[in-house]
C-alpha cells in the first residue's frame, strides 16, 4: 500500500517540476514562490516534526535544534568552499553549479526520507498511514517545484535540473519500498529532519530570496513568496 500510495508522490513531484520550467518569464515569481515554500517547510513542516522525533535535549538544547543549525552551517561551509574554487579557476561573480546540484542531491535525499516515513507509518496504523500520504504527496509537488528550481538556478544544463527532478521523483517509491525490509528509528528521522531543514533554510534567506527580489522588487514577488508560506501552512493544516 505504501508503494503505491508513493507513486502520487512521483506524479506531484513530476508537476512541481513541470510548472518550475513552465515560468520562464516570471522568474521573479517562480524564485519569490519557491523561496516561500522552502520557508513553510522548514518552518511549519520540517523543524516540528524533528523536535517531536529527536527534542532530547543534548547540553540543554534539542538534538533536533544543534542539527539544525549545524545543517545551516554546513550548507554556509560548503557554498563558501566551493565558491573560493570557482574564484580560484576564475570564474569570480558567476553561481557554482556544484552548490545547485548538491542542493538538488539533498531534496533527493529528503523525497528519500518522506518514502521511508510514509512506508513506516503505513506499519503503524492505516489511518496514520493515510494522514502521512496526504502531507508528503502536497508537499512533493513543491519538492519538484524547488529540486528544478535549485538546479537551474546555479547555472546547471537544463539535462542536468530534469535528471535531478526525475530522482527526487523515484525517491519516495524507493523509500517506501525500503520499509519491506526494515524500520527507520524515530529518532535518527527527526535527526535528518532537523539537519535538512537548517541547509533549506540557508539556501532560501541566503540564495533564492534575496535573488528574487534583488532582480525584481516588486510587490507581487512578495506575495509569491507569502503564498509559498501559506501554501505549506495549508498543506500541515490538512495533513493535521
């Protein structure tokens, strides 16, 4: 049941990356949106599921917090090393590609993770199965949106974005296919939740935010961008 329950999540991500190359025209909108969405993630999705999984409290503070920031940092450590190589072989000014894929390999291995939480808690019960379905086929339409999104944005091929969007379209099928075989512990889940969301939340106020409204301030990319927001916040309400 979970397997094929993760064959929407395919076709959502599919439609999310489908619309991300469909706005060429408006990219202002497509970056102001995505970053929004990534905000509602991290934010409203991500960070309070790894508290619930992983918020025993290491030194006084949630293991699922210290992961969160160390995957802020970790994604700041590494745009900056990969950017002082692209300066080295000098290529000053222009957007890494590297940092674009690696971007891209981490929602992979995000849609990876929503496969494996959607089989685990199909072992759990059917009606929680159902209620976990519903918020990772939502969210993975955004999941395509941002993997199409981040790729391209980074100066990739466009053979490149597709490539990356079709993997973070299987992903959740081969997660949820997993679980036939074993059970992911709860706590090293919400510890993945919790280092992810810190490094969307880096790409989105330190890369795609700022690019959006820098190329474009206007007042309709800031409502793109409260649109992701309420989009995802929808999204967890239904899902709840």
């Amino acid at each position: 049941m979970a397997v094929f329950v993760a064959l929407g999540a395919f076709l959502m991500t599919l439609a999310g990356g489908w619309v991300a190359q469909r706005v060429t025209d408006r990219r202002h909108l497509v970056l102001g949106f995505a970053g929004g969405l990534m905000l509602g993630v991290v934010g409203l999705d991500l960070l309070p599921e790894s508290l619930e999984a992983a918020g025993t409290p290491v030194f006084g503070v949630p293991a699922a917090l210290l992961l969160f920031v160390g995957g802020f940092l970790a994604a700041h450590l590494v745009e900056r090393l990969l950017a002082a190589r692209q300066v080295a072989h000098g290529a000053d000014g222009q957007r890494v590609p590297q940092v674009g894929l690696t971007a891209a390999a981490a929602m992979v291995g995000h849609s990876l993770m929503d496969g494996i939480a959607l089989g685990a808690a199909f072992q759990i019960s059917g009606s929680m199965g159902v209620a976990v379905a519903l918020a990772v086929i939502s969210h993975d339409f955004a999941d395509g949106f941002n993997t199409y999104t981040l790729t391209s944005f980074y100066g990739n091929a466009r053979r490149k974005a597709l490539l990356m969007l079709f993997a973070a379209a299987v992903a959740p099928v081969v997660g949820a296919a997993t679980t036939l075989l074993f059970t992911l512990p709860e706590e090293l889940l919400g510890g993945y939740l919790g280092f992810f969301g810190g490094a969307l939340l880096y790409l989105a106020a330190a890369e795609i935010l700022p690019e959006a409204h820098h190329t474009h301030p206007a007042r309709s990319t800031l409502l793109c961008t409260v649109g992701g927001v309420g989009f995802i916040w929808l999204v967890v309400g239904i899902a709840e």
